[in-house]
C-alpha cells in the first residue's frame, strides 16, 4: 500500500512532494480535528527539545571544564615557565656555547667594517635592548649587556653577509667565513635566528640614524619587510629544528604560498601558516620570545622574493620542538612555558585593549608611547592621517551621490589589502568626480587628501623598489635592495657601512 504523501516546508515553488513508503506498517487513525496526510508522533516535540536542551549543556559543561582546567593549571604553567627561562634554558644556551665554542668565537668576531663598529647605531640598539626591563620585568631574562648585543649582532651579520653572496648548501646550511679564512658550514638554530634578528635591528638603528625624518625604525612593536632574493634567508630560518607552523594573518595578500592553518589538524581556516621560531630566554629585539616570517611575493613586479619578519611576545609556541642540547629537564619545562604562552597570547585581547588604553593616557599627558610601525592602515601612525581621513572624505562622496562603494566595503578593502587598498579607492573617487567636476568641495578634499597620503608615505621611507603595505619598516639589508645611484651615494657617506 502506497503511503501518504508529506510536503516539506521551504520546498520550491510549487510544493515537492516526497512520497513516503510505509512497509509492514499500518498508519494510525487521524487524531480529531486533525488531517489524514500528517502523522502525529505524541512527545516528539518535547523530546526534541530535551534533546537540544541537554546537548547544548553538555557542550557549555565541556567549555567550561576545558576552561577551568587551563585556569587551575596556569599556577603551575607559569612556575614551570619561570624555571625555563631563568634556570633551565640559560644553563641549556651555556651547554650549547661549551660544545660550540671556537665556532661561536669566531661567528662573533666583527668584521673590518663591521656594523658593531658604529657607535650611534649601537648605543641606539642597546637603548632598545634595555627597554623591556621596565615594561615587563617578569617575562625579561635580564637585561642583556653591550657585549652580548655585540656578539650577537657580528654572528648575525656574518650570518647574513655570508647569505647575500653564497649560495645555501645541502640541509639549507651555509658557509661562513671567518677570521684567518676559517670556513664554518653554519645550520640554523634558535641562538642563530636571535642574532640574525639583532643584526636586522641594527640595520634599523643605521638607517634611523642616516634618516632626516622622524618616524623611527627601530620599534617596540611592528613588522620589517626587507627583499630575500632566491629566498634564502626564508630557506634558512625555515631549517631551525624549532621552527614550525603558526596561523597568522600578517600580509596574508602577498603570502607566497596557498598553505593555510588547520586548526587542530582538522579544521582549515582562513589564516595563512607562516613560520615561527620560538625564544625561550624572551632574548629578540622587544623582549620578544617568537619570531614570526613569511616568504612574500615581489611587491614592484621584479621577481625579487620578500620577507615578512615580525617580533612577538606570547606568540602560540610550541615545547615539543627541542635542539640537541635540551635534555629531558630542559623539554619539560619548555612544554610548561609553551603552555603557559599559548594561553597569554590567547586570552591577549584584554591585554591588548588594556595596552591601548595606557598608550591614550600616556600620549594626553604628554608621556612618550611606545614606538610602533604597524602595517595596517587604521593602526599606527597612518590612522588618523590616512585611514580616518579617506572614511571621512568617502562619507562626504556618498552625500554627493557616491555610490560605488559603502563605507564598510572602503573599511575591508583598506584592512585587507592596506595601501594598494587606499589606492583603490582613491581611482574610484577620481572617476567620480570626474563625472561631477561641479562637486568644487569634494574635489578639493580629494586633492587635499592626495597630498597628505604622499606627506605620510615620504614621511616614512621606502626602500628602492618596495611597495608598502601600511606603515612597515622596510630595511635594504641584501645587496639587491640598492639601485647603482644609491650605492654610490652610500659609499661616499662616512656613516655608511655595507651590510
């Protein structure tokens, strides 16, 4: 017997019907008043309702608990993190220096024209090293004295030098050659990507000072963009044996690369998995314990690879990624500090608004805020300038009849593509006006508004050949980055010294 026929809500126009067989089933008689086509099941309804009522419960209850565990294990995370950078790591660091030391000795031997050499540059990045120890003193493994820096800066220089005119070997090693014409075949490491780190911070520190205008480059907080050609210097931190993964959406439009995070291992999500390499001594530029980098496409069409480097504090790390001089000490406690990182930079959004906050205050009562050189618009010193001035002189198109673009689409079109994103909005502005040349005040806030940006953008600098993405600090540290009329112009400068 063919049974009834149910029409399902939302069907097409119409009304589909799915035809519901019925086998070795007689259906019961209609309840009164009802209709013959629809089967009454009593208590369906309500269990229904149980059933959500409790799964929804049951999934708060999971929150909850995951929640109060990482609560009532923070305590302990935080001991153990404190033992791993004061204790356990320092003493892993001098194990390394006692099996490496003529190595290490003669990487950290300056050159003839070394960078450590420079005074000003110097006396600039140690002002920067010491700049942590005030602001977070529990997080600091002390405050690092002119002769580490120093050190540190000559290993990553010849490390970088070594980089601009080598090629990388087998493993994405280099060779290096020091003093006496000793040749040291080099695999990175977690020591070697802090003193590269240095090195790139006192590159900063010499363009800073070579440079008549005031936006600084060597900063508490923000990204550095400089030209990697063949992507080796990409291709050699990436061989640290504590680098790993990370989601991150920094300069997610010029990722090099379609790899995206997977969350867990399962979900795949809109971020991109740049690199990392973790500092458990929080001994980087910023009192920083993860370096963050990405291979970035060519930003001015030259072929010429870039690299993202940013600098963070209670970056997601990973304890599981260890160097052959960790021992089992040394790995237990670097899964507590991990532990206890991961969940500082998870939970850094009232942190972050905090920080904010103190930046205001300190700016209206004239105290000097943090050096930052973000690479978004609406943050950092192209804000106000750039990013509020062009939602300002859109919502005034939009009143003259400016209809191409609402001021949501300008905001996630600026957010997502930065400057490019300005630009864009910039032609369609123009196109507009001029369709209307009567709109007399609309076009002279345009104008106004075009002098303004290219104020900002000379304001900040750019590398020859680098298109910016917000206000990022862009540094020539390969041979690549300078036109001939540049070069020249730097070795005729008694400042100057080659990378």
């Amino acid at each position: 017997m063919a049974g009834p026929v149910y029409f399902i809500p939302g069907a097409a126009a119409g009304g589909d019907r799915v035809q519901v067989a019925r086998k070795h089933a007689q259906l019961p008689p209609p309840a009164a008043g009802g209709s013959a086509s629809r089967e009454v099941r009593p208590g369906h309804g309500a269990r229904s309702v149980v059933t959500g009522v409790v799964g929804a419960a049951l999934g708060l209850a999971a929150a909850v608990t995951v929640i109060g565990v990482a609560v009532a294990l923070w305590p302990l995370a935080k001991i153990g993190q404190l033992v791993n950078q004061y204790v356990t790591e320092p003493l892993a660091e001098k194990r390394l220096h006692n099996a490496h030391r003529t190595q290490l000795d003669a990487l950290a031997q300056p050159k003839a024209d070394s960078l450590v050499k420079n005074g000003r540059a110097m006396d600039l990045l140690y002002q920067h090293a010491g700049i942590g120890k005030a602001r977070n003193a529990c997080d600091t493994g002390g405050r690092m004295g002119r002769d580490e820096l120093a050190r540190l800066v000559a290993t990553g220089e010849r490390l970088v030098t070594a980089l601009d005119v080598n090629a990388l070997e087998e493993g994405n090693t280099i060779a290096v050659t020091t003093a006496g014409g000793q040749r040291h075949h080099i695999a990175c490491s977690a020591y070697g990507a802090r003193a590269i780190s240095w090195y790139l911070m006192a590159v900063a520190a010499r363009e800073q000072i070579r440079s008549p205008r005031p936006l600084p480059r060597v900063v508490e907080q923000g990204a550095y963009v400089l030209k990697d050609p063949d992507r080796k210097l990409y291709r050699f931190l990436s061989a640290c044996p504590t680098a790993g993964a990370r989601p991150s959406s920094h300069f997610n439009e010029r990722a090099d690369h379609d790899q995206q995070d997977i969350l867990g291992g399962v979900i795949r999500t809109n971020k991109s998995a740049q690199r990392r390499i973790d500092d458990f001594r929080s001994r980087m530029p910023g009192d920083a314990d993860t370096m963050l980098f990405d291979t970035l496409r060519s930003s001015n069409g030259d072929g010429i690879p870039e690299l993202l480097i940013k600098w963070e504090t209670g970056g997601t790390q990973g304890g599981g990624a260890n160097e052959a001089h960790h021992n089992a000490v040394d790995r237990c406690t670097r899964h507590a500090a991990a532990f206890h990182r991961y969940m500082r930079h998870t939970l850094d959004f009232p942190g972050a608004f905090s920080r904010e906050l103190a930046h205001a205050f300190n700016a209206g009562i004239g105290r000097e805020p943090p050096l930052m050189r973000k690479e978004h618009v609406k943050q950092g010193p192209l804000r106000t300038t750039v990013y509020e001035a062009l939602l300002e002189l859109t919502a005034h198109a939009r009143r003259s009849g400016f209809s191409a673009l609402t001021l949501n689409q300008v905001k996630s079109q600026v957010g997502r593509a930065g400057l490019q994103g300005v630009e864009a909005v910039l032609e369609s502005l123009r196109e507009f006006t001029t369709a209307r040349p009567d709109e007399d005040s609309l076009v002279r806030k345009l104008h106004a508004f075009e002098q303004v940006m290219q104020a900002a953008l000379l304001q900040m600098e750019r590398v020859d050949g680098m298109r910016r993405r917000g206000a990022e600090v862009q540094l020539p540290v390969f041979t690549c980055d300078l036109s001939a009329n540049d070069f020249l112009q730097h070795l005729t400068s008694d400042e100057f010294v080659w990378p």
